[in-house]
C-alpha cells in the first residue's frame, strides 16, 4: 500500500496524541462572588475610580437625565451627535443640536464627524470604575462608543455591582462586551500620557442615582 504524506503527517498526529500526558484536572474556580455594598457605598466607589481614570462624573436624579446630558453637550460645543437607535428619546429632549440614529449603513468616517454619542450601559463595576456595554439596542454598535471623540454614558446606580464576578455574572456570554475604564488613554516612549488613541478623548458618566 502506498503512503502518501497525508498518512505520514496523521500518523505521527495520532503518535504524539498517544505520547501526550493525560488530560489535566479540573481547575477549581472557587471565584468570590455576591458581594453587595450599600448605594452610597458604590456610587462613591464608582465615582472615585472614574474620575481617578480621567472620566467626567455627574451624578443625578433620574428627572434630571436629559437636563444633564444636554449641559454635558451644551458645554462641550456638541452640535451633531449619534444615539443607538433604542436609546430613550426622553434622554434627548432638552438637547437643542441634531440628532442621527445609528444604523450599519453609517461609516466610520461618518461616525467620526459626529461631535459625540450618547449610549446607556449593562452593568458597571465599582471596584475597578468599568462601565459595560452589551450591544443592546440602548447602547449600539461598538463602533458607535469608540469613533466619536466625545461619549456620554448613562448608567443607573442600581445596575453597578461591587465587583468584577458579580459583573460578569450580568452579562450575556453571547453578546458582544465593550469595557471601559475612562477616556481612550495610553503612553508615549517617554510615558507621556495620550488620551483619545484608540477611542473617545473625553468620558462623561452620568449616574442615575434612584434608577
């Protein structure tokens, strides 16, 4: 019989599989989880982490949601922003500037000439002041939260949990995850810091302290 080099190279596969050690044990993932931490206690967490990762915090009532966004917009000179299409338009209605619903036909380059976005989020972790966004439809696309230079992000104080396992415990596995820790930010060969490399320049949280 002839042996041709397929034979050749699945022999020595099935040779070395029988050489291979056992299969490894179990990895025990005994992680700690279900901590919880009081309302004050994580805001002012949340809020510390942030702002010591250069984000723009704004705690406030759930009343005030589109009061506070359009100060945030108003004061950074954003006249033409982007929203994911199932963004609450209740959270728009004291902005005065254009408006454009996110789609898959809009461009990178057209997403670069929106002056900001605005997006909800999944779920936010305070021990470490990481915001998640799942790709719902009040978040978008990630394209959509890394493009614009500005990115305003709502997050209800009762979706942030204390840490890293509870978060994820929130998360749909099969949904795309963004993380974020503050602005876009990384360090030159002289370890100076740039901010807006590889997403927005500038963070601003806005904190729904009884949502």
């Amino acid at each position: 019989m002839t042996t041709t080099a397929r034979d050749t190279v699945l022999g020595r596969i099935r040779d070395a599989l029988a050489l291979a050690p056992a299969p490894g044990t179990a990895i025990p993932r005994a992680y700690r989880t279900g901590r919880s931490l009081p309302d004050d206690e994580r805001l002012a967490l949340l809020t510390d982490r942030l702002v010591d990762y250069k984000a723009q915090v704004h705690p406030c009532t759930a009343g005030r949601t589109a009061e506070v966004i359009a100060g945030i917009l108003r004061e950074r000179g954003a006249r033409r922003i982007g929203v994911p299409d199932g963004l609450d338009e209740r959270w728009l209605s004291a902005y005065d500037g254009e408006v454009q619903r996110d789609s898959a036909d809009v461009s990178a380059p057209g997403l670069d000439a929106l002056d900001g976005v605005v997006t909800a989020s999944a779920v936010s972790c305070a021990e470490t002041g990481t915001v998640f966004l799942d790709g719902s439809p009040d978040q978008g696309r990630r394209a959509l939260s890394l493009v614009p230079d500005l990115h305003v992000c709502v997050v209800d104080l009762s979706s942030v949990v204390a840490g890293v396992p509870e978060a994820v415990a929130r998360l749909v596995p099969e949904r795309p995850t963004t993380l974020i820790s503050g602005p876009s930010a990384t360090s030159d060969i002289e370890l100076e810091r740039v901010e807006g490399v590889h997403g927005p320049r500038t963070l601003a949280v806005v904190i729904r302290t009884d949502a």
